[in-house]
C-alpha cells in the first residue's frame, strides 16, 4: 500500500491501482474545546491486499436547523412582545398627535390676540372649512377648520368692505373632537379679541383622541384677559 496522507489533507485523494477500495466510516462528534459546533469526522480508509491502511481524517460541519420546541418559543415571546408594545405604541402616537393639535390651537389663539393689539381692532376665531371649499364664511365646528379674521362688527359674518381673513387653518385628524369642557356638544362659537388683547370671557377648548385611545385629553383655556394656556384632562371627552 501507499504512503498514508497527512492529517486534515487540503488536496484531493489520490487515484490508486484497481485492488485497492476506498471507504469511509462517519462518527458524530459533540461539541468540545477543539471544533466550534458539531462536525461530521470521515475517516477514509484504503482497503488494499494485505490490510487497511488509514490514510486521512476529513472534518466538516454538520447542517443544523431549529426544533419545533424552538420555533414555538421564539412564536410565543413574540406573540407576547406585540401584545404589549402595540398598546404602549398607539398611546405615543395619539399623545403626540394630541399635542400637536393642542399646541396649533393655541398658536391661532395667541396669533389672534397679537392681531387685535397690532391693529387696534377686534380680531375674531371662527370654525370654517375654507381650507377645503376655499369660501370664506363662518360655518360648523372647529373640528372642521377655522380661520382668523379682523372684525369690526365682531360677527359671524365676514364682511368684503371692512374685514379681512389673516389666516385659514385645516380641520383635525378624523376621529378627534373638539367640544366643550364638559363634552356636551361640539365647538362652534366666536371667538373674539378687543384691542387690549382681552376676551371679556372664561372659555375652554377640550381636544379629545379617539374612542379607545388611550391618549390623555388636552385642552386650551382662556381666561377673561384674553391668555391661552395648554391643561391635560381638562374636561370630559364624549363617551360615544
């Protein structure tokens, strides 16, 4: 027989005469300090007249996949995972978005009362959807959009010859509200700021989430001297 191979040989076996066989017996081997994860070692063996001489030792990794026990946990703490992050998740998403209402709402407010002192004349808030049709005239609720308007007669009624739109806001998100204090009815009355930046009355604006959000209610109130303030749970948002 032929000179046997070096352990772990890089190239491949030699041909050799026709009375000799070659064949290869498998051994599982486990996980030890030697081999990072399980391997497959092939002992090759040539079987010649006269004997077997062993002539390499070939490892190579094994394929190994996930159990069904394995699958089944990462299923279950995903499972679990999603359950808890996606009510945490939609609560940020409503707050912020809340705020971000709240906080447009207060700017018109203080826009409207910086007007009034600027122009030494009365400056009003009405709810209009001239942001979508693009007409100016004083109509629904707040929750539909409004707009900012100097307004000598301080009306409901926008008059071509002396008053003028300063500015139009859009209506908020589908599913919030925009009511009273106490969630009686929606928002809808005028606003108005005389030339000292008074409003001569209390008011509070409840912006609530939609049903189900878990999201706290933010509200704007004004007080008699015409200052705007933002309050969390100010007020009871409608039940239904």
């Amino acid at each position: 027989p032929s000179t046997p191979l070096p352990l772990y040989p890089s190239t491949p076996l030699p041909l050799y005469p026709s009375i000799c066989v070659w064949t290869s017996k498998d051994a599982l081997f486990p996980q030890n300090k030697s081999f990072a994860g399980n391997f497959i070692l092939t002992t090759y063996a040539l079987v010649c007249q006269g004997g077997i001489t062993v002539v390499g030792i070939f490892p190579r990794r094994t394929l190994k996949g996930f159990t069904l026990i394995e699958l089944l946990t990462v299923l279950v703490v995903l499972v679990v995972t999603l359950s808890v992050a996606t009510p945490m998740f939609s609560k940020l998403l409503h707050g912020n978005q809340l705020h971000q209402q709240a906080s447009r709402l207060l700017g018109t407010i203080n826009l409207a009362r910086s007007q009034a002192v600027m122009r030494n004349s009365p400056v009003s808030i009405c709810p209009s959807a001239m942001a979508l049709t693009g007409e100016a005239v004083c109509t629904g609720t707040y929750a539909e959009g409004w707009i900012v308007f100097s307004n000598v007669d301080k009306d409901k009624v926008i008059d071509v010859d002396s008053d003028q739109v300063l500015q139009v806001f859009e209506g908020l998100p589908r599913g919030y509200q925009l009511t009273n204090r106490k969630g009686t009815r929606a928002a809808f009355e005028l606003i108005n700021f005389l030339p000292d930046g008074s409003s001569h009355s209390n008011r509070t604006l409840l912006i609530c989430p939609p049903q189900h959000a878990l999201a706290q209610s933010l509200s704007v109130v004004i007080n008699i001297v015409g200052r705007a303030r933002l309050v969390k749970e100010w007020g009871e948002c409608p039940v239904s």
